[in-house]
C-alpha cells in the first residue's frame, strides 16, 4: 500500500535508538501548533506532517489567525467549560469524558470535593473539528437550474478525525481488514469493486480522502467479530462510525463510498437487531442513493462524475441494488411499514457476473433485465435482485388496501408460482459444486417472500372460518404452501450445517439466513402447539441448534431464539389453560 494511503496513528513519544540520535527541530512545526497537537519535531518533516502527506513548516514566522482557529478556541473553551462543570456534577461517574480519549480531550478532571454546579445540556466532541458545508443548495431548490448549469458538488473538505485514524491501524492492518471483507462479506453482498479498489491503492499518485477512511472503518465493523457480551453491540468501531458518517453527511460530501459505508452499516444493525438504528440506517441508504442520482441514471439529477468505466457503472448499479435488497429485507417483519424506495423499472439492469466484474472484465453490452427470462442464467448476486424484487412485490400486494377480492387471491397465486420458480431454480443452481454458500443468500430471501405471501392468508381475523368461498380456498392454499416452503427451509437448513465446516465458511452467512431459519422455526412451534406433532417438535429443535450455529457471527440470531422460545411458553401457557 502506498505511503499516503496510510491510515495509523504511531506514538510519538516512543523512542529508539534511531530518534534519540537523530536531529530536531528547535520548535513544533506550524501546522501543530495551528491544531495544538505535539510535535516530534523531526527534521525534515514530523511524523503527524509526513502520515498527513503535507509540507511541514519549521518557521519562526506564526501563522495569522483564521476564522477556523477562532471555532476551534470558542469550542475548546465549550469543551473545558462543559469538562469542568460536568466533573463536579458526575463526581468522577465519567458522563463529562468522552468515548474516547484522543490528545485533544486529556483534560484534567475536579477533585471529589468540588462543590457540584449543574451538568451543562451540550458538550462538544473534541474529536471532531468543525464541519463547513460548501453543497450547492440550488441542487434542491431548483433542480432543473442546477442540471442546465451544470454545477458541480465540491468535495468536502474535513480531516480524519484521530479516533478513526486510531481504529484503523497501519497499512497492513487496513490490507488485512480488506482482504477478510473480500473473503467474507464480498460473496454474498459485492457492492465495492475490489478491481477499482486495488487499481486506486497501487496508484502512488491516488490521495485517499475521508470518504475512503469511512469505507475501511465500516469494511472493518461488518467483517468483525461481535463482541462476547450479548448486551454491547455498541462497540467503538461502530460509534465511532455513526459519529463519521454525521459529520461527513452535515459536510455535504458526494460520494460512491459514503452511500456504501451507509450500507455496511445497515447490514450490520440488521445482523445483529439493533433497532430502531437499523430500519433508520436502511431509509438514510435510500435517501443517500437518491441524492446522487443512481437511483434513477436517466432522470434523475447527477451530482456523481460522469462513469469513465464499465467496472465503475457496474459498481454504482450494484450498490442501488444494496439498498433495494436492504430495504426489503428489513421489511419482511415489520407490517405495515412503507418501503423507502420504489421497485425497480422491467428495463432495470440486473448485475453482471460477479466474477468478472470483479476482474473488470467487462460483460456483454446486452446486460439481463429484471424482465429478463428466469432461466436465464445468472449469478447468486443477480439472483438476489430478483429475489428481492419479488419481495418487494410481496410486501405492496398486503399493503394494498383498494383491491377486488379475486383480484387480490389471484394476484397472490401469481406471485406465488412466479417465486416457486425462482426457489426451483435456486435449489438446482445450488446443487453445482461449490455453490451451495453462494446461493445460500438469495435461497433465504425467496424463501422468505415465499411465507411473507402465505402467511397473512392462513389466519383469518374473522374468526377460524372463512368467510367466502375464495377466503377458504386462499387459506387451504395458503397453509399447504406454509407446510411446503417450511419443509425446503428445514432441507435448505440441514444443507447449510453440512456446508458450514469451519469458521471461514461460517463467515460467508449472510445474516438474511437467520430471519428465514426463524421463519419455518415459528411454522413448526405453530404445528406443535396446534397437532402436538413430534415430528414438527424435531424439526424445530434442529432449527433451533441451526440458528444458535450462526450466533457467534450474527446476533440476531440470538434475538430469534428468544422469540421462538417467547412463543413456545405462549402456547404451552395457553394449552395448559
């Protein structure tokens, strides 16, 4: 990795032989005393100037005053004050000090026996600096004025902030940190082009920016481990990666990375159910995509650099279809809730091969559609599209509320065998050598839609019998589909343990997998509780060792094991009387 791209933090005061015998320079350069960080002082540049990639200044001369070292000693005298205030009131419980510590925030606290004034309502982050935000307001006051004259977004203009840099590491740390996200999350979700991606890296030229820090902070939160505390998913990776995203989005940045940072984020709120985070990251990604426009390519406003490549335009179709399956999925348990954004057009593009996409090979200029032929040959993540599609499908059928009653069952049987094609399909592709973990993901999303369109139809709120003709046939159709499709899960299950053999393979387990798992968990409990049949109590129970198989890696699981046995004493409370 170049030096530039470089994203550590190194002690300053560790000394060696090397910097004890090596010159110095008489002062700290100008650019640390600007931002009153300490200087090493090494000639001919410190190491914060040289990591930074900037001129170092050893002048007598002291730069005049800006308006930005104004902000930064009106929030610094904020920040003592609140520190001060919030010391004596906290009498050393630690709500005055910050997350995490950084050199700007090692301020001495009170003693105990200060008199204890009131804890002050705002106390800013030292970590951060403060943000400008240069975006070009007519790009939403008047959007046709922006297009015509062709404006252009600046970039943002904001430092790393030294928590992030801290979280990183060195240079081999980040290539660590992308090469388990390439082997891991990459085969089941690829949104980042790992061609585009080492291009920029060995280009000596390329300057890494903090849209691309935010990218690598969010690669290295979904690819981690969670932490063995059930209770914290709250770890410092993750806050410190919600407190960038804020700052670069009040910023006004443009940029590819921060829509897909938005999404590693969503993905790993989702995995491990932490909500209302998760459904609120999932609107943000959809109103994020729409802003820069590859939502809509054609009609909507651009505010992203016209593509110089097909890798680049694959790159920015697939990340839209992240938000497309995200939004979807998250939908699946929450009734009645709106999706964030509208389904895809028939002419959509649906994704390349993945493979060659990621060799920046590029596919046929004719690329499938989602109105394309369903056997047409595809790859697992182009199969996922469409298994969300019809998801999405799914969930605007049940909202639709002004729709005839056999217009509506007819509709439902549609959609019905339109999935139970595509489940065929995957289940034959799957079966190929070294597939099964690849189509793993779009099986659980069909899988998914599959009793998201049964399962309003099998229970009645007009009481246990159907009220009409249709009503009863769409019920019997209804719960003989739940039967079948719970019975694929419990097989698509036993195949999933067989394949999942060592801890890398666990890896490649999307969390979309758990809420399907639970899904057919939930069908059999319900046949227990209804026939009492052992059978179903068995299936249950393997499911059940299926979803606690993932927990290590996704947390939700856990949630959905609280569920199933939430309603396990449910039915068993009722059956007792």
């Amino acid at each position: 990795m170049p030096s530039n791209m470089v994203y550590a933090t190194h002690d300053v005061n560790s000394n060696n032989g090397d910097t004890l015998s090596a010159p110095k320079a008489s002062q700290a350069c100008l650019s640390c005393r600007r931002q009153k960080r300490r200087c090493d002082k090494k000639i001919p540049a410190c190491s914060l100037c040289e990591r930074m990639n900037r001129a170092c200044d050893y002048s007598d001369a002291s730069p005049a005053p800006t308006s930005d070292d104004f902000n930064v000693l009106q929030q610094r005298v904020l920040e003592l004050e609140g520190r001060l205030l919030g010391a004596a009131a906290g009498n050393g419980s630690g709500h005055g000090q910050s997350y995490l510590h950084t050199p700007a925030s090692t301020i001495s606290t009170l003693s105990a026996g200060v008199q204890q004034p009131p804890t002050p309502a705002y106390t800013p982050s030292p970590s951060y600096q403060p943000v400008h935000n240069r975006f070009p307001a007519i790009a939403f006051l008047e959007a046709e004025s922006f297009t015509r004259g062709r404006i252009e977004a600046p970039s943002a203009q904001i430092e790393i902030p030294l928590e992030v840099l801290e979280l990183l590491g060195d240079g081999s740390v980040v290539q660590t940190v992308i090469r388990d996200y390439f082997d891991t999350v990459h085969t089941w979700m690829p949104i980042i082009s790992k061609k585009r991606l080492t291009r920029n890296m060995l280009n000596p030229m390329w300057e890494a920016g903090p849209d691309l820090a935010l990218l690598f902070l969010c690669m290295k939160l979904i690819a981690q481990h969670p932490l063995d505390d059930p209770e914290n998913i709250y770890n410092p990776i993750y806050a410190a990666a919600k407190r960038f995203i804020s700052s670069l989005e009040a910023s006004g940045i443009v940029s590819l990375m921060v829509l897909q940072a938005y999404i590693l984020v969503a993905l790993y709120e989702l995995g491990h159910s932490i909500y209302p985070a998760a459904w609120m990251t999932v609107g943000a990604c959809a109103r994020y995509g729409q802003v820069l426009g590859v939502h809509d390519s054609e009609r909507a406003p651009q505010l992203l650099p016209l593509v110089s490549s097909w890798t680049e335009l694959e790159e920015r179709r697939r990340s839209w279809w992240g938000v497309i399956i995200l939004d979807r999925v998250i939908s699946i348990g929450s009734k009645g809730r709106v999706l964030a954004c509208e389904d895809p057009r028939d002419t959509a593009a649906l994704p390349a091969t993945t493979s060659a996409w990621d060799e920046g090979q590029m596919a046929s200029q004719n690329p499938p559609s989602v109105s394309s032929p369903m056997s047409d040959p595809l790859c697992p993540f182009a199969r996922l599209c469409q298994a969300s599609r019809l998801l999405g499908k799914v969930l605007r059928h049940h909202s639709e509320r002004d729709m005839q009653e056999t217009e509506r069952f007819q509709q439902a049987s549609d959609l019905y065998l339109e999935l139970s094609d595509l489940a065929r399909i995957l289940v034959h592709q799957a079966a190929m050598p070294q597939e099964y973990l690849s189509f793993s993901t779009p099986m659980s999303v069909c899988f998914s839609a599959l009793c998201a369109l049964c399962d309003p139809y099998a229970c009645h709120v007009s009481g246990d019998k159907p009220t009409t003709p249709e009503e009863g046939k769409m019920q019997t159709q209804a719960v003989d589909g739940l039967k079948t499709v719970s019975s694929s899960i419990k097989e698509f299950s036993d195949h999933l343990v067989s394949q999942t053999t060592n801890h890398l393979d666990i890896e490649r387990v999307s969390p979309f997998v758990m809420e399907t798992l639970y899904t057919a968990g939930a069908n059999f409990a319900w046949d227990v509780r209804e026939s009492g049949n052992e059978s179903s109590q068995e299936t249950l129970d393997s499911l059940r060792q299926s979803l606690g198989r993932f927990s290590g890696k996704w947390k939700c699981s856990q949630a959905y094991l609280r569920i199933l046995e939430a309603q396990e004493f449910t039915y068993a409370a009722v059956a007792s009387g």
